[in-house]
C-alpha cells in the first residue's frame, strides 16, 4: 500500500515537472544489439539542433558540464571497459583557456556490456548540459531503461 | 491512508492522464520492396522511447501514448543493419507525435515523405520553413566562424562582424517568430515560439499579452500551464518588482543577505564557472564593475556550481577577476536563489536599486553600461 503511493505520488510529481518544451534543442533515444550470446553493446544518441552543443565525456575540470552515463549495479550484466564516444569537434575556449570537446547536430555513446543471463534491462543515468554562443539551459536528467534480447 | 490514496486517484486524471494521447501513425513508402525495419524515438518526461516496427510490403504502422505533443525521429534502416548502423547521414524524419492520425507517404526515403492528416505536422512545416532564411543563415556564420583559422580567431575585426551578423539574423528570427505567433494563436509551435523568444527572462509586459493571444486550446495544454507557470514567477522578478530577498553563502562560507546591499545599486549576477557565454561576458562585468564601483554600485554573483566543484568555482573567480561578492549553495540548477527568481537560462542579471527594487535585468555587453549610467547621474 505505501509502496503504491509512493509510486503514486511519484508519478504525479513527474508529470508535472517533465519540461514540455517542443522544441527542445536535444533529444536522445537508445539502442542494444547483441553481439555473441554473451556480449552486447548499448546504444546512446543525442540528436541536436542547429547552433547547439552537447559536451564530451572527457572535458577537463574548470570547463563545461561534460556528459556522464551511469549504469545501475546489476547481476545481469557487467560493463566492458567505459562508454566510448567518437572523436569530438575540439575548439580552442578562450573563457576556459582549454581545448574543449563537444558535438553537433548527433553524437553516439557506446558502452559493451557483458551478459550473464540471455536477456536483461539496462538501467542508468544521463546527465548533460546544452549550450548555444549565447545561453547555457538546464539539462533534463534523464533515465534510461534499455531491454537487451 | 486509504483517503490520502482516494484523493491521489482523484487528482491523477487532473494532472497528468486526462492530457495525455494516443497517436497512431501510418506510413506507406513505395519505393521499398522486400522487407527492413523502421524506428520511431521520443522522450517523454526523464524517459527515452524507442520503438521499431517491420516495413510489410513497404507499409509500417506504429501505436503510443505521449503525454502532451512532442517531437519525435524516424529513423529508416535501408540496409537492414539495425539502430545502431544508420551511418553518419541515416534516412531520418522529424515529425509531431499528438492524438491526431498520422500518415506518412513516400517514394523511397522518408527524409523526403509527405505527411498528412496531421495538423501539427502541417503547421510544423509551415513553422520552419517561416523563419527559415535566418535559421540558414545563422547556421552558414557558426559554420564560419568555426572555419576561422587559429591564427586569426584573436582579430577583433574579423570575430566582430560574424557576430554582428549573427545577431542580425537572431533578431530577424525573432521578428520572424512574433510575426508567426500573431498569425497562428493555435499553433502548439507559436507557444514553442513564445518559449524561445521570451527565453529564459521573461519580460512579462511584452510576454504576457500575446501569451493571452494565443488560443484557448493552446493556453489550456500543459505547456501552456507551464508557461504560465513561468510569467507568473517572472512577474515576481520583474522591472518595478522588489527584488525577492536570500541568504546564501559566500567563498568563505559566510552568509552573505542581499537585504543588506540596500542603500546601493547591486546587480546580482548569475553565472556559473562552467558556462561558456557566461565567462564570456564576464570581462564586460568587470570593465563596469571598475567604472562605477566607486559610484554607490556594486555587484553579486550567484554562481550554479556544481556540487563538490568549489574549486572550479573559486578558479573561474580568480581566473576572470571577479573582485566582488561570490555566493552559491553549490546545487547546480537547483540553487535555492535560482529557484526563487525562476531562472532557467545562464547568463542573466538583475539590476536592484537602493530601495530593493529590480530596476533592469538581462543587461548584457554596453546597455548595463548604458543602463548605469543614466540611473547614477541622476
């Protein structure tokens, strides 16, 4: 019963704080592809509008929100090595006196994942900023949940 | 515990269910033989959704529920490799996702299919292809100004005029946009409009009247709520409006009150060591900061740092010379004085008067130099 009205309440806060802006400058989805019965490989994109930027996973401290990708602890699989990312448009960012990282219009994440049962649900995180040459917005922190068969 | 529960079923429809929708979106491509697969993405609040359906003698058909209209990918997969090798330019369709039926007509690549019978569709099309020329031409200066050579990404001249005409075409887009609003009160993309153009300070005397042209239907959707939502915060933070008081913290983890600046001109400044357009104005801060500081004027920085990077905050204040107050909580977006003036966009400042009152905001670049100088020689 409290565990239903959590859920419950939950799911109303949710509802109403999910940002229903149309025309949202990313939005991300997701893939699995098996690759032998006991290996996979999970698929992140984010596609991005004109003008706008999505940071690498590798920006050095002092610099902008990089993209991070947690996956939930699971007994049904295991990580392989980290999430890779293609190479990066790298710009020399005076305000942060560093190279900085980033992509535009879509970027892929890719992590391998070991498996120790023949299918499982891939949970975990996302977090990331976008900016444009004028503004930086909140980020959604988004979950995913990705069925792997 | 059981009414608490009973009350909660009542209000779900309310806030939430009773809005959302069904789509059904059927497509007939007739270029395809033989069979491939087709993916349909979308996110509804916090979540990712990947759908995928089989070309059947060149026909797919795809059922969901969204939970107000949004913006949706097909993705087509030609060569029957899966989501994963579409290639760098896959066969893909932006499209609308709402309670009408969706039909999608194509020769053979869905980039370049019709769709009909869907009104948001029909007005997304009609949306893009309004502020189209300064959408293109915004596009060809970043590509521009991304081809500058190393060498010459420190002349003034050259950096000066692509962003002059940047801004150029932002503000045609702008007046693209108002013009579209006016023309179309019931199109879900004039309230996307209004998002973007109101951006994230919101000057409710412009915004709120044509917010209050836009339809019924559109002001009654939960984006609409929402934006109401925000004139509503907006209009608390506004020119005229006393500046809503806080105590945060300072480097040195001493509270620091905004109530105790009266009796000066404060602008209270929002940044955040990690935004780029923030540091970016930030010499321009100084140089005003330096002009006038002996003049009864003074600034505040409130910084969205992230949580455990005070260092990060405490280099960017050194590294751009920030000699005035600094306060954060270290919450990232969810710093308590972001909350309280609704701020959904870094950079922004407010101008407060030695009263309390918000007298300016959003002065960026020479209209706060501008802006101090006539409220101080007065």
């Amino acid at each position: 019963m409290k565990k239903l009205l959590t859920a419950l309440l939950l799911f109303i806060v949710f509802a109403i704080q999910g940002k229903a802006q149309i025309l949202a400058p990313v939005t991300w989805s997701y893939a699995a592809k098996k690759t032998s019965t006991t290996e996979a490989v999970i698929f992140i994109k984010a596609t991005i509008d004109d003008g706008w930027h999505v940071y690498s996973q590798f920006v050095k401290e002092g610099g902008p929100v990089k993209t991070t990708i947690t996956f939930a602890p699971s007994k049904t699989y295991a990580l392989i090595g980290s999430t890779i990312e293609p190479k990066p448009i790298s710009r020399m960012e005076k305000v942060f006196n560093m190279e900085v990282g980033f992509f535009e219009h879509s970027v892929i994440f890719q992590q391998k994942i070991k498996l120790s049962a023949k299918q499982t649900i891939v949970k975990g995180k996302l977090e990331y900023m976008t900016c444009n040459d004028e503004k930086c917005l909140p980020p959604d922190d988004i979950d995913f949940s990705i069925p792997v068969k | 515990m059981k009414r608490i529960l009973l009350m909660i079923l009542v209000a779900l429809p309310i806030v939430g269910l009773a809005q959302s929708s069904t789509f059904t979106l059927k497509a007939r491509i007739a270029g395809i033989s033989g069979s491939g697969r087709v993916y349909l993405t979308y996110q509804i609040p916090g979540k990712m959704m990947v759908d995928s359906a089989l070309i059947n003698d060149g026909s797919f058909k795809f059922n969901g529920t969204v939970p107000y209209p949004l913006k949706a990918q097909l993705w087509m997969d030609h060569r029957g490799g899966g989501i994963t090798k579409l290639g760098p330019n896959p066969d893909m369709l932006t499209l609308f996702l709402d309670k009408e039926e969706i039909s999608i007509n194509a020769t053979d690549s869905i980039k370049n299919s019709i769709i009909t019978g869907s009104r948001i569709n029909a007005e997304y099309i009609e949306y893009k292809a309004f502020i189209a020329v300064p959408v293109k031409e915004m596009a060809l200066i970043t590509a521009e100004k991304a081809a500058v050579p190393a060498d010459q990404t420190n002349d003034q001249q050259i950096m000066d005029d692509l962003k002059l005409r940047y801004q150029k075409a932002a503000e045609n887009k702008i007046a693209l946009q108002y013009q579209y609003i006016k023309l179309n009160p019931n199109s879900e993309f004039s309230l996307g409009a209004l998002h973007e153009v109101a951006g994230p300070y919101i000057d409710v005397a412009t915004i709120e009247p044509i917010y209050n042209g836009l339809s019924a239907d559109i002001r009654n959707s939960m984006s609409g709520q929402q934006f109401a939502k925000s004139i509503e915060i907006a209009r608390n933070t506004a020119v005229g409006s006393m500046a809503p008081v806080f105590i945060q913290n300072d480097v040195d983890d001493k509270p620091v009150n905004l109530i105790d600046f009266r009796g000066k001109y404060v602008l209270l400044d929002f940044w955040a060591s990690w935004c780029a357009p923030c540091r970016a104005e930030n010499p321009n801060v100084v140089k005003t900061y330096q002009q006038f500081k002996d003049k009864n004027f003074t600034v505040l920085g409130v910084s969205l740092d992230r949580p455990g990077k005070k260092d990060s905050w405490i280099a960017a204040i050194k590294a751009d010379g920030l000699t005035w107050t600094q306060v954060s909580d270290l919450k990232f977006w969810d710093n308590t004085v972001v909350k309280l003036y609704g701020i959904t966009g870094i950079p922004q400042n407010y101008l407060i008067d030695p009263a309390g009152k918000i007298i300016g905001k959003n002065l960026k670049g020479e209209e706060l130099e501008r802006k101090l100088t006539e409220v101080l020689s007065q």
